[in-house]
C-alpha cells in the first residue's frame, strides 16, 4: 500500500525581515507580497486579506497575476502608520496613575 505523502503547504508564519534597506530602492520599483511583507513586518496572510478590501490604504497592482507593491506605496502606508499609531495606554483604565481598586 502506497504510504500518503504530505501536502506541501505555504509557510504563513511573520517572514524574516527585509534584507534591504527599502529607503535606498527607487520609488518605482515593485515588490513582492513577500517582500512587503517583511518590510511592514506582517504575515503573507494579512496582506492578502488586505488585497480584499479595495479601500485599504497599502496600494498594490496585479502583474501577470501576481500582486506587486509600488516600494512608494509601501513608504507611504508605512509614513501614515507611524503617524496614527497612539501611544501605550497604561495598566489601570483610569488612565491617571491611580491604580484600581480591587
């Protein structure tokens, strides 16, 4: 009886980061869903739940049926993700310093 072979399946995990500097790339340049994904330090996956939604900030184009990403579309989303991230909230929900009563 032939024995069951496993079935190749995609790595989905947080993909090691760029080894690139994406700051020296000109604008123009196109990268991978990979790629990408490791410069904005997210999972293949997230990417590609992103590519659902038409209105989400991080721009890419279809090139021979693959998804590529403007290296300025990145920098860009990267810009406005710094811009909007809000700063650590505290332990307590008062938010003053005061720690919570038991």
């Amino acid at each position: 009886m032939p024995r069951a072979t496993k079935r190749h399946r995609k790595n989905r995990g947080m993909p090691p980061p760029a080894t690139f500097d994406i700051d020296t790339l000109p604008g123009s340049s196109n990268l991978t869903a990979l790629e990408a994904a490791a410069v904005i330090r997210r999972t293949p996956g997230a990417l590609e739940q992103w590519r659902r939604n038409p209105n989400h900030p991080l721009k890419w184009r279809y090139v021979d049926g693959r998804p590529l990403y403007r290296v300025d579309a990145v920098r860009d989303y990267l810009a406005r993700c710094d811009k909007t991230t809000k700063p650590p909230q505290p332990h307590n929900a008062r938010g003053d310093g005061r720690a919570a009563r038991p």
